[in-house]
C-alpha cells in the first residue's frame, strides 16, 4: 500500500550538519562566464546568483580623525587635517571583522561589495600613497577569505566627486588641481556640504545629491572626463586636466589592486573576484543646451538651485537670485527665489599657495582666481553676460551635437579603455565591473574589444519615491526608468496605483536595466545590481520610536520581489557598522543600513560579541571563534586527556544558539532582506518568487543545453537557501518535479541540496510553510524554545 510520508522522506531527506560541515551557502572558486551571461563555477558549470551587500558605507570617512558628515569642520580638522587623514581601521577594526562577518552570512548572502575610496589612498597628495591603509586592506580581506563563503568585488566609491564637495572620494588636491578653492563652496553655494550646515540636524533629505548640479561637482566631472575638449588651456604637470585627473586616479587604483596582489596573491579569482570602476560617474557639463536653462537630465531640484550660468557667476563672487525647489508628489515644485550673495568670495583659489604645496606646475595660460569656463569664451567676468550658452552642447570644434548618448559612447568609452587596461595587466582573469552613468543606457560595445567574458556590467536602482520623500506609499508610485526612457506622453501616465502593480513595476524596471544593458554590451555579459536599498528612517522616524517597522519591511520585500523576478545578481546598500538612529549611516542623513546598533533590543539577547573583548592575537581561527560562546572571553575548549591534540569544540547548545541570536539581533527588518535564493544552480533559472505573506518559495529551472549553454555537474546539486526565519525544521514541505532533495541545516545555515536531471526541459521546486505563523523579524532567547531541536550534532 501506498505510504505518502514513506514516499515523501524517501524523496527530501534532512541532514543536521556540523557547524564544520556547514559554515557557508557555497564555496568562493574561479568563476567564469557563459555565452549566455551566467556567471558559472569552472569546474562544475552550476549556474552562482551573487546575493550581497556594500560594507561598509562608513567607509566613505576617515578613521582618524573621526570626521561624519556632521562633524564641526573647525574642530573636526576638516580642511587642516586632509592631508593627513588615516583610513586605516575602516570599515571596522580587525578585532570586530568575525562578527560582522558572520552577521552577513547568517542572513545567506555570499558576497561583498567592499567600498574603498581614492582619498583613502592617495590623501597625502599626488602620487603619495597609504601604504598602511594597503596593509590594513589585505588584512581585512584575509579576514574574509579564512571565513569562506563571500566572493569579493572592489568598489573605488564616490559620491559628487569628493567629501569636500558633499559627497565622498577623492582627496581634497584634487579640487586644488582644478584650480578650485574648497574653503569659499559653501558661500558660493559650489557644494552643500553637511559640515556646513547650522543645523547638521536639518540637513534637508537628499540635498547632497543636488551638489551634481552645482559648480564644483560640474567642474570636476567636467575636467575628468571632458577636459581636453571643454578646458584645454587647463595644463597641469605637462598635460590637459583630464589627463592629470584620470591618470591619478586610475594610478592610485592600480597601486591598491597591486599592493593587494603583492601582499596576498591567493586572494584572486577565488575570494577577490572583481574590480569595479569608479563608482555613479558623472558627464559633468557635457551637452547642457544652454547654460540660462536647467538641463533637461536634471530631474533632482531641491533647495536652491542655481542654473549653470548662474553657479558659474557665484563662483566668481557675484550675487544671484536663483529659484528655490522643494518636493511634491508630483516632482520638484518652484516654491519661490532668493538672493545669494558671497560677497565677494570665489570658489576660485586666487593665488599659488597650494600649487607650492602639492608641487603643481601650472600652466601660465592658466589664471588662477578665475573661472576656467570663462576662459574659454564661456561668459564674461566683468560684465557677468554669458557669451556661449551652447558651449557643452557642440563640440567647440567639430560642431558635432553634444548629449548623453555621446558622451556614454566617447568620453566615457575612453576613461573605460584605459582603466581596462590598467586592471588586465594586473591580472587579465579578474572580473572588471563597468558602472557607466547611473540609469543611462550603457555604451554600444557588443563585439568591440573593449568587452569579453571578464567584463560585468553594473547598475543601481533605487526608488524615486520611497528615496525622496523617505516613506513607502503603498497607494501609488511611478514608473521611474519608463519616464526617463520617454515611454509616456506625460509623466502622469507613469504613475502605477496599488502596491501589488508597484512591486511589478519596480521588477519591470529591474529587468529593463538588465535587457538594455545586454542589448547594448552583448547577451554574454552579466549584469549586476551593485546598490539597491531602501531608508529606514521613513515617516520622520517612527519606527525607533514604536517599533514598527512595516514600512520599511514591505519596501524592502518589494526590492526582494524585484530582484527574484527580474534575475538579477545584486549587492544591497548597505552595511554600515556605526549606524545609530541619530545620524544614521553618518554620512548626508543617510539611513541605509541593513544592520544598526540601535536595533539591538536591550530586552532581548544582550549584545556582547567575544570579538569585541579579544586582542587579534587571541581571536586564533575563525572556527574557533565561532565555537566560542558570546557570554565568555577566554581560549578555545582543549582535549583534556591530550593537549597536544587538536583543538575540539565542545559547544554548549545554548551558549551557541545565545551567540547566534546576538549576531542577528540589529538585523532590520530580516523578514524582508533574509530570503531564500537559488545559490548555484544546474540551469537556467525563468521563475523564482519569495511570498513573505504566506512563507512559501517557488523556483523554475531550465535544464535544457539550450538554457545553460553549457552541461552543468550532475554530481553537485542545485543548492537553494532557505532561511529558518521563514521556514523552520518540520514546519514545511517541499515539492519538486523532478529529482531528489536534502534538507542541510545547523544554526549557522540552511540550505536545500536539490539533486535532479539536467537534459530535460523546465522543472520546478516549491517549499510551502505548515504555518503561518507572524514574526516581527527580531530574534531574541525566547526563540530558543521553537529551535532548540536545532541545537545539536554540531561536532
């Protein structure tokens, strides 16, 4: 007679695994590329979904001194100090790597988006770099290479070029190099920067994005990208600004990447995959169609917002009413005008002081203390009248029209070649990340030369709306990348009503970004999306002060839903290991970060990690350290009746379950951002959806050859994550088509090893919840009874 539970545990069988058996969704390898875009392990040919983070955006800011964004710039050091910042010690101390780590693991994720910036190793000035940062660098990287698990891919991070423009990435010479005088940007109104403001509190939200459109972000993406057309009176040690800025860049970069090599040539291709390129570049000026008028790519106005033509005259001194923008539900709204008045301070550096200092030679052609736009026949100084409006939007000498398109596929293209070629002479097999502007359409490079399986393109995605005005509107949204693409006559068309439609649309767009950039790269090239996130201070705050996060975990679910329908590898922005509910992520009021120490309930589990209270010399292996409890400092368990044995980790079920949920407690809104997600796979994958409503996993493969274009393993299984928030031990079922599964789990990990045919055509798996059960997404001890069955078999 038929037996269904005999049949069933024949078919999905349950393995408890040691911590040792079981300490990572996969195991960091050479991977390649296929000529359908999959990012495949070399030797089995499994099909890797890169699911991770950014760590850590606080990064971006030095570690001595400590300077946030809302730092008193007299005290903090701002400008006195830049030269000899320190980053060493970001994004944590060494001591600290294992916790935080592990935190990322225990949410499933198998890589890191490592944010570095160019401040951080060439801050001295040109050509002198940091090699203590280097070393601080490599350590950090072993750190994560002993851990296991997490594939590595390094971000040269910037935002509006600089920190002191508002942003954060290159070092202050830079703007001495193009002639700029930081110290005036702020009575200029060249930059908002933070540090500047009365009320650092008051900051208003995301007004360091505007900094795009002001004078010293457009000079510098200008110069870098453009200057030999725009500026080429600009000579700078012999060469055109843009020469002098790329190169530096590009050199500190491949200082880095070299050191880094030197240092721990193990790290590359198996932890150390890839290099990206400068991160959310920008074109600057370029193809501005007159410069009396906003461009027509400037969809962001916030606070005042001068014209270009206008900045260019405040940079030089000069008074100017300009408009005021705020936010409506229908965009930015002229809210009414005001008068700037510098009086008579330049953005402009009048004298030879930090020429002397860095070591410039400067070309004579070159005045300081005068706008280098003006120069060049832009406008007139004396007068203020501008006598070329359509300078970026031609060519000064071919004429040629000037736009976006042009620029992404010639100046852009450039940059690109040359730092190619910069990381293929360190090492032609790491993965280079091409990151081109930021919801534009990529450069037509499908079988160029300038492409090949190594190559990765990156986008980033975030919502207008929910980023705007920091709240998650489940009635109604827009479609963003359709009304930048011209797909509706009026924008109005674009809006999408319902949260259902608006978690379909934000998957839409998703899949657009992927299906534009392979039309224009090649359908051989992957695409990842390397920032993607949602603020958690929404509703003015609410949530950390009653607790309730529904928000801000149904917006992420939605970027969960996105990122599983649309197919998409992705690094989430972000993690940040100095997050606090005061100032966020400390960086321009942003709140990011997937984990925060204000999180940490002090009614539950209370949060004191061993890696904290050890010296580096203490912490020995990443084993041991995990097989230590949280609740005791001290040296890993020893064989008593041999001491000259290997260590062996008799580990207390509690004490390692009380470890475990202290890891975990921080977490925000893990329902959302800890999900399951096929990790490699042996096919194609052409369905997979997460429900957090009623805690069931669907996922649809194609095994066909024509699908995976090459013959995956048929000795390595699928292999899918399956978090026990959602899906705990005996508490669900699953159902496949086709196959054989085992169900591995211990309290680090879960995970489903899935063992089926790969010669067929679709086949699918689902796992379904006995129950529905609601969970707040924190953990805390009292979970411990529901999981303790757990808690054994670990050694």
């Amino acid at each position: 007679m038929f037996d269904p539970k005999v049949a069933y545990h024949e078919k999905h069988q349950i393995k408890k695994s040691t911590v040792a058996e079981l300490t990572s969704v996969l195991e960091t390898q050479h991977l390649v590329t296929d000529k359908l875009g999959n990012i495949i392990e070399e030797d089995t040919h499994r099909r890797v979904l890169l699911r991770g983070i950014n760590l850590d955006s606080s990064a971006k800011m030095p570690e001595k001194p400590f300077q946030a964004t809302y730092s008193n710039p007299e005290s903090c050091g701002f400008y006195e100090a830049a030269d000899d910042v320190s980053f060493v010690g970001k994004p944590f101390p060494l001591e600290d790597a294992y916790e935080h780590l592990t935190r990322i693991k225990l949410w499933g994720y198998n890589t890191i988006r490592y944010v570095i910036t160019w401040e951080a190793i060439e801050h001295k000035g040109p050509g002198i770099y940091d090699d203590d940062f280097v070393d601080y660098t490599v350590k950090l990287l072993k750190k994560i290479d002993e851990i296991g698990g997490l594939y590595v891919f390094i971000d040269p991070h910037q935002d509006v070029w600089s920190r002191f423009s508002g942003g954060s990435g290159a070092p202050l010479w830079t703007l001495y190099a193009a002639g700029l005088e930081p110290k005036h940007f702020s009575e200029t109104e060249a930059a908002l920067v933070h540090n500047f403001s009365v009320d650092p509190q008051e900051y208003p939200k995301m007004v360091w994005a505007s900094n795009y459109y002001r004078l010293a972000a457009e000079v510098m993406f200008t110069m870098f990208f453009s200057g030999k057309i725009f500026t080429p009176k600009c000579i700078i040690d012999g060469v055109n600004i843009q020469d002098y800025l790329q190169d530096h860049f590009i050199n500190a970069i491949r200082y880095f990447m070299t050191g880094v090599k030197l240092r721990a040539p193990e790290l590359f291709n198996k932890t150390l995959m890839a290099l990206e390129t400068m991160n959310e570049p920008n074109s600057g000026l370029y193809g501005f169609r007159d410069l009396n008028l906003y461009p027509l790519s400037q969809e962001l106005k916030l606070n005042t917002c001068p014209k270009p033509i206008e900045s260019m005259r405040l940079g030089m001194g000069m008074p100017q009413t300009v408009d005021i923008y705020g936010l409506s539900v229908f965009g930015p709204k002229k809210q009414g005008s005001t008068t700037v008045d510098p009086k008579g301070k330049r953005a402009w550096i009048r004298n030879d002081k930090m020429d002397k200092h860095y070591g410039f030679k400067r070309d004579p052609k070159w005045k300081l203390g005068t706008c280098v736009f003006a120069q060049h026949g832009v406008w007139d100084t004396e007068t203020g009248d501008l006598l070329n409006p359509n300078y970026f939007n031609e060519h000064p000498i071919t004429g040629e029209p000037l736009d976006k398109e042009t620029f992404i596929n010639t100046d852009f293209v450039s940059y690109w070649a040359k730092y190619r070629a910069m990381s293929k002479s360190i090492d032609p097999e790491l993965y280079i990340i091409m990151q081109h502007p930021v919801f534009e359409i990529p450069p037509d490079l499908k079988g160029t030369d300038l492409v090949d399986r190594r190559t990765i393109v990156a986008q980033h995605y975030y919502d207008g709306m929910s980023l705007m005005f920091k709240t998650w509107n489940r009635k109604y949204n827009v479609d963003t990348l359709g009304i930048m693409r011209g797909k509706y006559l009026n924008p109005v068309f674009g809006l999408v009503f319902g949260e259902a439609n608006i978690r379909k649309s934000i998957r839409s767009q998703m899949a657009q970004l992927k299906e534009e950039a392979q039309f224009a790269v090649g359908s051989d090239i992957p695409v990842i999306i390397t920032e993607t996130g949602m603020p958690f201070d929404m509703d003015d705050k609410k949530a950390f002060e009653n607790g309730d996060y529904s928000s801000q975990e149904s917006a992420n679910d939605a970027l969960g839903f996105a990122l599983e329908g649309s197919h998409m590898h992705s690094t989430y922005w972000c993690y940040n290991s100095q997050n606090n509910h005061k100032w966020g992520d400390n960086w321009n009021l942003e709140d990011f970060s997937l984990f925060s120490k204000d999180d940490i309930n002090e009614h539950k589990v209370e949060y004191s990690m061993g890696s904290s209270n050890y010296a580096e010399s203490q912490l020995g292996t990443y084993m041991e350290w995990i097989n230590n409890s949280s609740s005791t400092v001290g040296e890993p368990h020893h064989n008593k009746k041999n001491e000259h044995k290997e260590h062996t980790y008799e580990v207390d079920d509690l004490e390692l379950e009380t470890k475990i949920i202290s890891l975990l407690n921080g977490t925000r809104v893990s329902n959302a951002i800890v999900r399951p997600y096929p990790v490699t796979v042996n096919g194609c994958v052409t369905e997979c959806e997460f429900s957090l409503a009623d805690k069931s996993f669907s996922i649809t493969i194609d095994t066909s050859i024509e699908a995976s274009s090459v013959r995956p393993s048929t000795s390595k299984p699928t292999i899918i994550y399956l978090p026990d928030l959602h899906f705990q031990p005996g508490q669900f079922e699953i159902t496949v088509s086709n196959g054989t599964t085992i169900y591995k789990h211990n309290r680090l990990l879960q995970v489903i090893e899935w063992y089926h045919d790969t010669l067929g055509d679709a086949i699918t798996l689902s796992v379904s919840s006995y129950s529905n059960m609601q969970n707040d997404g924190s953990w805390s001890i009292d979970d411990w009874d529901s999981l303790k069955v757990l808690a054994c078999g670990y050694m």
